[in-house]
C-alpha cells in the first residue's frame, strides 16, 4: 500500500467515524440511549469476536487475572464515554458533540499527570488553555449558554481519554487489541442493557426502527473502521494519520449540517477551529519535536 492509499483509507476511518455522530442523533428518535448504545457495542463485539479466535491461537503466553482486570476496567470507561457522549446528543448537536468529543487528545496527558505522575510535553497547557476558549466561543461568548449535553460531552471526553490510557498499558502489556477491544464492548453492553432494563421501556418497534444505525455502528464505526485505522497507520506517517484521523470532527459537523441542517453562528465557527487546533497541536507538536532529535 502507498502512503496515498494509506492515507485515504485513514480519511475513510475518519468519515465513518464522523458520520456516526448523526447515527446516534437521529436513533434516539425511535429507541432510548441505554438500549442504544448496548445493542450497537453488542453487535461490535460479534463482528470483532472472530479475529479475537486468530489473535488468541497466536498469543506467547495465556492472560492473567490481573489483564482481564484491566480490560474489564477499560471497558468500564467505555461504557462511561458512550453513555455520556449519548445522553449529550439529547440536548446538545451533532457539531458540538463531534468537536468536544475530540478534546480526549487534551485529556489523555493530563491524565497522565494526575495519576500516573508523567510530567507531559510542553504544548499540552496551552492547548489546555486553547481548548478552553474554544468552548467557550462555542457557546456564544457565555459558558451559561452551554447545554446540559454540552457539559456531558466534555465529561464524555475525559472518559474517552481514560479509556486510551487503559487500553494503551493493556496493549503494551499483552499485545493482545483485539481481545481488549471485545471484552470493553462486551462489558459496555451488559452495563449498558442493565441500567435500560432499569430505566428504559422495552420497545421492539423502536429496535426496529433504529436498527440501520445500531448496525451502522457496530459493524463499521467499531469493526471495519478500527481495522481501516490498524491497516493505515502501518503505512503512512504518525503526523499525517493524526491529521487525518482528527477530521473525525470536520465530518462530524459537515454531516450534521448537510444532513439535520444544523447551524452555527462565526463564534461558534471559531471556538470549533480553536479547538481543533488544540487536537491537531497536541498531537503533531511532540512527534515533530522527536523527528528533528532523531535526525539531529
């Protein structure tokens, strides 16, 4: 494969991705978000449980205790990304969504920071500040203006990010991303069926009606496109994937406009390219840096 096919099966992973944002809008139309969202993560982990078989036959050793422990915790914070991401798309739009979401690049150092006491790069504080006031021109200039689904979603973003440090040590630890990856969608759908047994009335016409979106996103937003992901990224540059996989955003947007005609005002345009500059910063700015010190 090219670099240029690589990167073009990156910019697919990215649109499949974006496009899943007005997936998950319009599906609420017909079907409660609990029910939702485990119907869709159990379809995922169908899809991805037969390539779990092949990896597993390959594996140098069996896992502990101590990694399913770990994987059950990363699908935890799945659970807890997908369920605030959703319950944001109540009350919050598809572009606002697409683009806070995509603050988990901020996130996942700081994280770092808080638990794992890893002093970060750098250009992670002022793209803490950068991100900051794209929210805020995001909601017009006033933070009072910001949603309830707004406030989730960065809740969901700090979710997200907890769920890459997870499931990065669990990688690095056992060389095993597809079993993690089944056992956090196995694990959202069952803490995701239990709190919609709870909470949320049992409907097979709602099923009916949003199943192209519950099949949309388990079969390609969680199986082909993390394939697409894995397949591009062995051909291409770390830099030029970050770009193009951080598009997720911009397609997010573009189809929310085109497709439920939503719209924004210039500040909210703004506080969007504030914030995608914090993305693109945060994950550009250190491997450029460690290039020019390799080729030094």
């Amino acid at each position: 494969m090219t670099r240029i096919q690589a990167n073009l099966v990156l910019l697919l992973a990215a649109a499949i991705w974006g496009s899943g944002f007005v997936a998950q809008s319009t599906a609420m139309k017909a079907i409660g978000p609990f029910w939702f969202i485990s119907l869709r993560f159990a379809v995922a982990t169908i899809v991805v449980l037969p390539f779990v078989w092949k990896e597993k036959s390959k594996a140098d050793k069996p896992l502990t205790r101590r990694n399913w422990l770990s994987f059950f915790l990363t699908g935890v914070a799945l659970f807890g990304g997908a369920a605030t991401q959703q319950l944001g798309l109540l009350t919050t739009t598809v572009t606002n969504s697409s683009f806070i979401t995509g603050l988990y690049v901020v996130f996942v150092p700081l994280i770092a920071v808080v638990f794992l006491r890893r002093q970060p790069h750098w250009i992670i504080w002022p793209a803490a500040l950068t991100a900051l006031s794209g929210i805020y021109l995001l909601s017009g200039g006033s933070f009072s203006r910001l949603t309830p689904g707004d406030f989730l979603t960065v809740v969901c973003a700090v979710f997200w990010a907890a769920q890459i440090t997870l499931a990065g040590s669990s990688v690095r630890e056992t060389g095993r991303p597809l079993s993690i990856s089944a056992t956090q969608f196995a694990v959202t759908a069952i803490l995701a069926l239990i709190v919609a047994v709870m909470v949320e009335p049992i409907s097979i016409t709602g099923i009916r009606a949003a199943l192209g979106e519950i099949l949309y996103l388990g079969i390609f937003s969680s199986g082909l496109a993390f394939a697409l992901q894995v397949i591009g990224q062995r051909y291409t540059s770390a830099p030029q994937a970050a770009i193009i996989l951080s598009s997720e955003a911009l397609f997010g947007a573009s189809l929310g406009a085109l497709l439920l005609g939503e719209t924004m005002g210039p500040l909210g345009y703004a506080g969007c390219a504030l914030m995608f500059s914090a993305i693109l910063a945060v994950e550009l700015v250190p491997e450029l840096a460690r290039r020019r010190s390799v080729t030094a």
